[in-house]
C-alpha cells in the first residue's frame, strides 16, 4: 500500500525536516539500547529468528511435581548446583534467571541463596522444595552439550515462543533491513532537524534484539512519510509508521505490541514526536496462546496494511476545533479539564514559546501538555498528563 502524501520530499540529503517539539517522547527503545550487549544484538530479522527458533527446536517442557525434585551440589565445585528431575537419571543446570524462579517458588531469598556454597544453598532449597505443598510445576529444559534449565512456572503457564513472534513480524516486515517497507529506524540528525532514514544496520544502529531470556524488535515505515497538517512557518508536519513489540518465553515479562506515529528517532533509539500511541499487553496465562493467535498477530498485521487517513484526519479535527480566543478562554478550558492553576500556565507559555502564538485549538493544547509532560521525572505523572491530551483529541474528533 502506498500512501500520497503532500510535500513531504526529502530535501537534498536524503532525509526528511521534522519538528520532534511536538508530540510526547518515549524512551522504552532507548532503554533497550542502551542495555543490551554485542551478543543480544542482530542485524536482520532472518538471523534473529534462526537464533530463537534454534533454542526452541533443541527444548522440552514437562510438567513435575515440586516437591519431588532433588537438589544436588557438586562436591568439586563450591558454586555448582544441580537439579535431579523425577523419573529421571538426568540432571538438569539451573540458569540464573530459572534459579531465581525456583527460589521464589518456596519463598526463598534467590539472592541470599546465591550467596552461598552449593551445599548449603542446595540444604535450603531442598528444604524448600519438600516442604513446599505437593504442587505441580512446569519446566523448560534445553539440550545443548549439557541439559539446562532456562525456565520454573506454574502448570497453567502460556508460552508463547519467542520465535512465534519474530515469525509473525517477518510476515510483513521481512528481513527488516530494506526488503519491505517496514525496517530498522535511520536516525534524526539534532544540528539540522533532519531525519535521515538511511542508515546502515550496524551493531549499534539496530533494533532486533535477543538475549536468554526475552526479545524485543522497534521497526518503521520511514520511507513513506505522511503529513498531518502544517507547522506555525508553513512547512509540511510529518510523521512516520513505528511499532515495537516483546515476549519472553521463560516468564520474564508479558508479551507486547505497541504501535503509534513519530517524528524522528535520534541515534540513542528515543522516540520523538510521538502521537496515537496504542498497546497491547499479553499475560502468559492458559490461553495466552489463543489470544496471540487471536489478537496480537492480526493486529499487527492490520496496523503494517493499514491507511493512515484516520489518523491524519484526527489531527486536521484537533487542529480545526477552535475552543478559545482569549487569555480567560484558554485558561477556563484546561481549569475545567482539571489542570491546575500552575499547569494551565505551564501549558499556555509553552505552546506559546513554541508556536510563537497562543493556543487557540484543541491541537494547540494537546501539544503543549505533550511538551509540558516531557519535563516530569516520573513516569507515572508524565503518562497520567499524555493520558488528558489523548482524550481531548478523542473530543475534537
């Protein structure tokens, strides 16, 4: 699907002018970046996948009892523990992460207990676990030279494979370098306001990664930029296609997509101008499963086929619906919409400061709680203040 969009030719660089003053800022892709090492970064979704689904390929799941697993420690190594499974001759080695799983399983202290020699360690634990109610618990095993636990939960947990995932994003995006229209983001250059969305896939640019435990992918449409309106000197106010989206199939966190417009993304993966930010969040319950079939994947797939016209009209709407002319109209709107004294004037001097005149529009006033939100410390206010605009332009529409 191609999309006509007015103006919004690249300039004689390459990339694209944009305004990241306006719109919120989201950091959760910067986070990502700033944290993963070499080994946890990938350069295509191809390779990414191959990793995923080679782990999965070489795993097993069973179900045991708790209280009938044995815990062993090595007499030659203070730090070795092992864990005899029922029915079983084989002994399988606790990963970091599915220790801490087992630990809280019995309500132990998991960074107390790795403190200590695997004897004793294994003294407690096993206490733990025998005296632990006869419940069932669900493991997951990889075999790779030796047999590795990477996962302790519930029966009833719903694993979602990573590589479930990953596959559903390749149905549209590809190898997410280029080969469709939806790939690893190009970065804003902050000395020209340009986006450039041609950026080679290093290392240090991408955005697919991997680690023991969980996978996270942030791709756009940056290619195809759309304008919604203009801004305050007349030039076109574009935006691109961005979704991001995690799973961690050991119980690490919650399966996740978030899909929204932006303005630019700079070289440490922040997000900047961000608007219609929408998610959805997957526990790994019984039918987790069933509803990533149900819901996630499609949605996915509706948002990469989607057009973007009703968002560019809800922007036209905010930007159309005048709701004050004067100093006393523009406070009496935010004073009734709960903002207080201190916030309205915040909000009036920013737009104002930025715009170069004074709101007048519901657009006006989305944007400048958006730039006032920015500056709050904690996340929580700052979502609870992006939260007001986004229902004020739910009102103009």
């Amino acid at each position: 699907m191609s999309f006509q969009v007015l103006d919004a030719r690249p300039d004689a660089s390459g990339g694209y002018k944009v305004n990241v003053s306006r719109g919120s800022r989201v950091g959760r892709v910067s986070s990502e970046w700033f944290s993963r090492p070499d080994d946890e970064r990938f350069l295509s979704l191809t390779d990414l996948h191959a990793s995923v689904k080679l782990r999965s390929e070489r795993s097993r799941t069973r179900t045991v009892e708790s209280a009938a697993i044995r815990v062993e420690a090595s007499r030659d190594d203070a730090e070795r523990l092992t864990l005899r499974m029922p029915e079983s001759d084989e002994t399988v080695a606790p990963t970091h992460w599915s220790f801490g799983q087992l630990a809280s399983l019995v309500g132990a202290p998991a960074a107390y207990l790795r403190q200590l020699p695997a004897p004793l360690a294994a003294i407690n634990l096993q206490y733990g676990l025998t005296s632990h109610r006869a419940e069932q618990v669900k493991t997951l095993e990889t075999h790779d030279g030796r047999t590795e636990l990477r996962a302790v939960t519930g029966p009833d947990y719903g694993r979602i494979y990573d590589h479930e995932l990953v596959a559903a994003v390749q149905r549209i995006a590809g190898d997410g370098v280029g080969d469709t229209r939806w790939k690893v983001p190009g970065v804003l250059d902050w000395s020209s306001g340009v986006y450039n969305p041609r950026v080679d896939v290093s290392k240090e640019t991408t955005t697919l990664y991997a680690s023991d435990r969980d996978v996270f992918l942030f791709l756009v449409d940056d290619l195809n930029p759309i304008e919604a309106g203009r801004l305050p000197d007349g030039s076109p106010d574009l935006f691109f296609r961005g979704f991001y989206c995690w799973n961690s199939e050991v119980g690490a966190k919650t399966l996740g997509l978030a899909s929204f417009y932006l303005r630019a993304v700079c070289q440490n993966r922040n997000l900047w101008g961000v608007e219609d930010f929408q998610e959805i969040v997957i526990r790994h319950s019984k039918y987790a499963s069933d509803r990533f079939a149900r819901e996630a994947a499609p949605a996915l797939t509706r948002f990469a086929d989607s057009s973007p016209q009703p968002f560019i009209n809800s922007i036209r709407s905010a930007r159309a619906a005048i709701v004050a002319r004067t100093d006393y109209e523009r406070t009496e709107f935010l004073r009734k919409r709960g903002f207080s004294k201190s916030e309205t004037a915040a909000i009036i001097d920013t737009v104002l400061a930025d715009g170069g005149r004074p709101a007048s529009s519901v657009f006006d006033f989305v944007q400048g709680i958006t730039a006032v939100a920015r500056g709050k410390a904690h996340q929580d206010a700052r979502l609870e203040f992006e939260s007001r605009a986004k229902k004020l332009v739910e009102l103009a529409v």
